[in-house]
C-alpha cells in the first residue's frame, strides 16, 4: 500500500517551483523594460528645464526705472472743427458759380450769384414807397404846426388839432413800416450774393450755373474746417475720474492720434472739452481734442487710434508687459536668480499701455525677468540668455531633436496601403536595443 503522506509534499513542491518560474518570469520582463527606458533616454539625449539636464534658451530683460507715461487708448473719428452746408438765403436762379471744387477760402469770399434784378426792382418800389411816406408826413406835420397855433387863438376847435395830431402818429408809424421794408428789399439784394460763411474747404460743387435755387431748401456746396480739426472719442465710465482729475488742474492733456495699425504717429493735440454726461447705453463718455493741421494729415470722418496721456511718473519702475503671466494666486513674473535659475515672482501692477507695466511692488530694478520661452520653465530650471531670435530657433532645434529620438512606430494600415504593401505583410518594427 503506498505512503499516503509523500503525494501532499510533491504537490506542494509543484507549487512552489511554479511560483518561482513566475517571479522570474516578471523579474525578466522587468528588467527588459527598465533597460529599454535606459537606453531611449540615453539615445534622445538629455533635456532642458525642470530636472532634466541642460539650460533653456529664454529672452530675458531687466526691471527698469525710467519716466512712464500713463496713457489711455480709444479708437476716434476725425471731424471738422466747423462745418456748413452753404445754401441760398433768397430763391432764384443761379446765375454765377465763382469758386472751384476743393478750393480754400476764407469767411466773406464770393461763392455764387443769384439774379438780382427781380429782387432790386422790390428794392426801388420800397424806396419809392418809402418816400412817399416821408412827403405825406412832413405835409402833415406842417398842417399841425399851424393847427396849433389856430388853436391857441381860439379859432379851431379842440377835436381839429387832436385828429391831426393822430394822423401825425399814424403816419410816423407807416414810415417805420416802410423803413423796414427798404431794408428787408436790400438785405433781398445782397443775399443775392452767396459768401462763404467760415474760412475752410470747399467740397464737391451740388448745383451748376442756370438751376433755379430754393431758399433754405438747395444746398450749393459744404465748407470744411479742417484746420484746427477735432477728434471725438469715447472712454469707459471708469476711467472718467482720473481723466477729470488731471483735467481740471489746468494743464493741457497730450492727445495722440496713431494710424489704424498704430504704426505711426498722425498728429498730437490737447484734450479741448468733455462730455457733461454718461452714454447710458454704452457706459462710455464722449471727448473731445484739438489739433493743429496745417498739412492736412487728419481728414474729415477719418478713423484714428487715440491715446490719451493722463498723467506722467518721472521714476516709474517698468517691466515688460510680455513677461507677465497669471496664475491663481494673481499675476507673476519667472525672475532669474543670480544662479541663472528661475523661480516664480508675484507682483503688483499699478496700471499698463500693452508694451509696457508700471509696478507696484515685487521686483527692483535691475533684476532680469523671462520674457520669451516661459512655456518650459519649472521652479528651479536652468536659463540661458539669449535674443529673441535665437532663442525661438533654439526651442524649434530642440523639438525637432526630440521627434527624431523618438523610436518608429508600428505602421497603421493605412500607412502600411500607402507603401504599396498589405498591412497584414508588415513586419513589426521594434526600437533598437
């Protein structure tokens, strides 16, 4: 009868020999697997930033203390700093047009003539007219005289002198009447003669020589003054109060007006007026600068970039405005220690133009910030300062050095169909050991 107690022993020894042909088993896939990460890394090199080896290529400049103005930015209309729409005081026709299309002129000169003969006979029937009137009551006057002397002999009756001394009134009140309608016939004349009303420019001519013109009603021309000329803009409700401010202390506020892309500088004038209340819908206020144009760079209805200097810090503390970033603790620079590492920096911004920010507190001047390539920055990376050019070339050097250590993937089947072979034929590409 065989012993019972040696099958449990060679079914534990099974056991633990397969246990152990396991462990080895992983032990070797382990160690596949640790060496295969070895040598990708060893072949794709070491890298920058963070714990990796090496510096990363940054543009950095330093903080700054230099005279900062505070400006606002606002987009403009250019317009005329008087405008006119000439039109006839008097209807007739236009007999003569005496000026040329985009001309200049200045207040009183000549522009048209309208035919003034209907309107210098209305002037000869008033003065008749007029006339008439006078004779009539220098006649009653003398007739008055002489009643009043009848009377004081008792030889006319009361009621006799007071009738002629109403006809005497009567009659000084119809020659103010006349009067007045000898001034209205020669007023009649001379709008016959259309003038320019304000020194500017002429535009486009709206009416020819032989029209019959309208009183009131046809427009010959516009006039333009475009020298001093006006932009008007608008800034947001909350910037008001600063603006006011500066303002009322009398001295002129510098306004500047830039091209559409803010490339070049057009004209520079003053603040001339502002606005005495708030555009409900916009929440804006509307202004209003001055500026002198001699050479005719604004043009009427002409869209400019305005920037409005409010006010001017002789010592500010200035630092590049593409250097700051935003976290969740609020706004942060990468400041590079004296070891040519960075760590991150909090700040305080009192006010910025988008180039450069004036700041509060965090930084001194003459320390460097990172301006370009913060995108790879850990706390306690190593930089390495260069220009903004060879910095972005050496990022664009490092991703390509990156990709080509990268180990060839497994075709995909579509892949494997472009190169003319089916994706089932492919052999496995494995990385090289």
């Amino acid at each position: 009868m065989p012993d019972s107690s040696v099958t449990p022993v060679k079914k534990s020894s099974k056991k633990l020999m397969l246990i152990l042909l396991l462990l080895c088993i992983a032990g070797a896939g382990w160690y596949w697997q640790h060496s295969q990460s070895a040598n990708d890394t060893g072949q794709s090199g070491p890298r920058r930033g963070g714990s990796f080896a090496g510096a990363v290529p940054v543009n950095a400049e330093q903080v700054r203390l230099e005279r900062f103005a505070v400006q606002l930015k606002a987009l403009g209309t250019v317009t005329p700093w008087n405008a006119v729409k000439v039109t006839s005081q008097v209807s007739g026709e236009l007999d003569t047009v005496l000026f040329s299309e985009g001309q200049l002129v200045e207040k009183g000169a000549l522009l048209a003539q309208i035919d003034p003969r209907s309107y210098q006979a209305a002037l000869l029937q008033a003065e008749g007219a007029l006339q008439e009137t006078r004779a009539q009551l220098a006649s009653a006057q003398l007739d008055l005289k002489r009643y009043q002397g009848l009377y004081k002999e008792d030889s006319i009756a009361r009621q006799t002198l007071e009738q002629q001394q109403a006809t005497v009134a009567q009659l000084q009140g119809s020659l103010k009447v006349r009067e007045a309608q000898r001034d209205n016939a020669r007023l009649d004349v001379e709008r016959t003669r259309i003038i320019a009303p304000i020194t500017g420019r002429l535009g486009l001519r709206a009416v020819d020589a032989g029209n019959y013109i309208s009183a009131a009603n046809t427009e010959l021309v516009s006039i333009t003054q475009d020298n001093p000329i006006a932009v008007h803009f608008t800034i947001p409700e909350h910037e008001l109060q600063a603006v006011l401010q500066a303002y009322q202390l009398g001295e002129p506020l510098i306004v500047q007006a830039w091209n559409r892309d803010e490339s070049q500088l057009l004209a520079a004038g003053v603040l001339d007026s502002i606005d005495n209340q708030v555009d409900v819908t916009t929440g804006s206020v509307r202004l209003k600068a001055r500026f002198d144009n001699p050479a005719q760079v604004l043009f009427p209805n002409q869209f400019v970039n305005v920037r409005l200097q409010v006010t001017v810090h002789e010592q500010a503390l200035l630092v590049p405005a593409d250097a700051i970033q935003f976290g969740a603790n609020g706004r942060f620079v990468w400041q590079i220690q004296d070891d040519d590492t960075v760590v991150v920096q909090p700040i305080e911004i009192i006010t910025s133009d988008g180039t450069l920010s004036m700041l509060r507190s965090g930084l001194a001047a003459g320390d460097w910030v990172v301006v370009e390539g913060v995108d790879r920055l850990r706390t306690g990376s190593k930089v390495s300062r260069v220009a903004p050019a060879a910095a972005e070339s050496a990022v664009d050097a490092d991703a390509d050095a990156d990709a080509q250590a990268q180990p060839a993937a497994t075709p995909t089947k579509t892949q494997a169909s472009d190169q003319g072979q089916p994706a089932a034929q492919q052999p496995e590409q494995k990385p090289a050991a």
